[in-house]
C-alpha cells in the first residue's frame, strides 16, 4: 500500500502521528460516510463493529465517562446505538449498516487443490 502512495505523496511522522504530504501541489482527499450531530466522533467510534465499554470510549474521545453516558442515553433513545450486559460488563455497539450485507465483503475462498 504504501508503494502505492508514494507515487502521489509522501508520508511522514510528526509529533501527533503522520502527515500526508501529496506531490505536485494536488489535495489530498478523505472519504468517509457522513455522520451527523453532536455526537459523530461517539458514532464512528462505534461503527467499527466492535463492543466498546464506558471507559474505553472516553478515553478514546478524550471526555469524562458520564459525558459519554449522556451521549449514549441520547443515541440509545434515538435508535443510534445499543447496549449488551448491564453494569460493568456493559459494552456499546451501533447497529449493522443498512442496506448491503457485511459478507459480500468478505473475499471468496480459494479452490482447494
């Protein structure tokens, strides 16, 4: 991948992590799916498919935990996001996206020989 980049930009390491820097002058563009409101740094977060606690959310975000609660209550109500387990054993997860299914994804399996 990176052999591929380097046709276009440069990558580099700085003190926040690695910057890309494009050659020639062009832009360097991102795309991503848009999320909307308050609380799409919560969202992405979760869209990752995976079960994240309480904690573990704010100190990705950067927030106190009961800012995060908040957050979720919010998002729960509003059908963004769902819990499993109760108490410390609760996770967070946002719902499978709509409207393709996850294993057409997956690569298909090579003949066996």
């Amino acid at each position: 991948m990176r052999s591929l980049i380097g046709r276009f930009a440069q990558i580099e390491a700085s003190a926040r992590g690695f910057v890309l820097k494009p050659h020639e002058g062009r832009a360097v563009v991102v795309l991503a799916p848009p999320i909307d409101g308050e609380q799409a740094s919560l969202v992405a977060l979760l869209s990752d498919g995976a079960a994240w606690s309480t904690s573990a959310l704010s100190l990705a975000l950067g927030a106190s935990q009961r800012t995060v609660q908040r957050a979720l209550a919010e998002l729960e109500a509003a059908g963004r996001v769902r819990s499993i387990g109760r108490a410390r054993a609760q996770r967070w997860l946002a719902p499978p996206l709509a409207g393709f299914t996850t294993i057409l994804l997956l690569p298909a399996a090579l003949p066996i020989e």
